[in-house]
C-alpha cells in the first residue's frame, strides 16, 4: 500500500482478495467473540438454551478450521501486484 499512489494497478489487483481475505478474517473475529460469550453462559444454562449455545460453539470451530484458514492462501494474491495481470497476451485471442 506504500506505494498504492504510483502504482494504482497494483493496489487494484489485490483489490478483491484483499476484501475476501478482510471478510474470513473479520468473520472469525465475529465467531471467536460469539463462541466466547456462549462458553461463558454455557455452565448456567439448561434446555434449549444449553443446545443453542453448544451450537454456537460448535459453530466457531467449524469456521476457525474449515473457512479461516483460507485467508492464509490468499495474502500471495493481495501482494502480488498488477504485474503478472498484464503479461497475459490478449491480441491474439479468439473472442467468441
């Protein structure tokens, strides 16, 4: 991003990445405090409620080892920059 003012394409190629990696990350902050909060309630609660919030939890872990670890895979793509986008050679490409 240091250099995001002279090289614009750069920060536009990662542009995409960036916001899915940003929504994974974002998303396991927001199931961690969920998970958290319920663990916390879990010893007082009975019935239904127990169930809810177990499902919670059991939902955070299934996030944080199925979903977030993509956000790893996609810091290459956010950094790469713009360069490997242009060596791709259209002109000679069948269009339809």
């Amino acid at each position: 991003m240091s250099h995001g003012k002279a090289e614009p394409n750069d920060v536009l190629a990662g542009a995409t990445p960036y916001l899915r990696l940003s929504g994974l990350v974002i998303g396991g902050w927001l199931m961690a405090g969920s998970a958290l909060a319920a663990s916390r309630l879990l010893p007082g609660a009975g019935g239904s409620d127990a169930v809810f919030l177990q499902e919670k939890i059991s939902t955070a872990r299934f996030y944080t080892g199925q979903l977030l670890p993509q956000a790893a895979g996609l810091l290459p793509a956010v950094t790469a920059g713009a360069g490997p986008l242009f060596q791709v050679d259209l002109s000679g490409a069948a269009l339809g």
